[in-house]
C-alpha cells in the first residue's frame, strides 16, 4: 500500500469521524434544549403549586367553619322560634286567625 492510499484512507477515517461527532454535537444540543424546557416546565410547576396553596390558606382563613355554621343556625332557629311566637300572640290578641293552621 502507498503512502498516497493510506493517507486517503486515514482521511476517509477521519471524515467519518467528524461526521460522527458533527451528529454528537446536534444530539447533545438537542438534548439540552429538551433538559432545559423540562426545567422550565418544572419551575412553572413550582410556582403553580405555591400560588395553589396561598389560594388554598386564604379560603381556609375566610371559609366559615361546622361550628360557626352551627352557631349561625341556632341563633337563626332562636330568632324564628322568638318571632314566630310574636306574630302567634298579636294574632291571639287581635283575634285574627292563623291561614296555616287547621
């Protein structure tokens, strides 16, 4: 073999390797670009979540609670129970008659 054909063997080696590492570097950029969408997709992911439970801490702060619910409808129960005993007295007293009752 001549030095001639072996240097254009050597070249045709190299060639290809440059198009091998031509075809890395694209990868390589490829993969990057994908790693740094995911970390952005991650990040907004992040922010969601914390602006989640702000939401969430701020509804429980101001949401009423069983208890408060159930005060409020005693209290209401109470008031009707008051006011209904009223209107059955003034309706006794000025003889009018109750269209509800039999």
């Amino acid at each position: 073999m001549t030095n001639d054909e072996l240097f254009e063997k050597i070249n045709k080696r190299f060639d290809t390797l440059e198009q091998g590492q031509a075809q890395t570097h694209t990868i390589l950029a490829q993969h990057k670009t994908a790693l740094e969408a995911v970390a952005a997709g991650q990040q907004d992911l992040r922010t969601g979540q914390k602006e989640l439970q702000e939401d969430v801490k701020e509804i429980r702060g101001t949401m009423a609670t069983k208890a408060d619910v159930q005060d409020l409808r005693a209290d209401l129960g109470n008031k009707f129970k008051k006011l209904t005993e009223r209107v059955e007295a003034v309706e006794e007293i000025e003889g009018i008659p109750n269209p509800h009752k039999h």
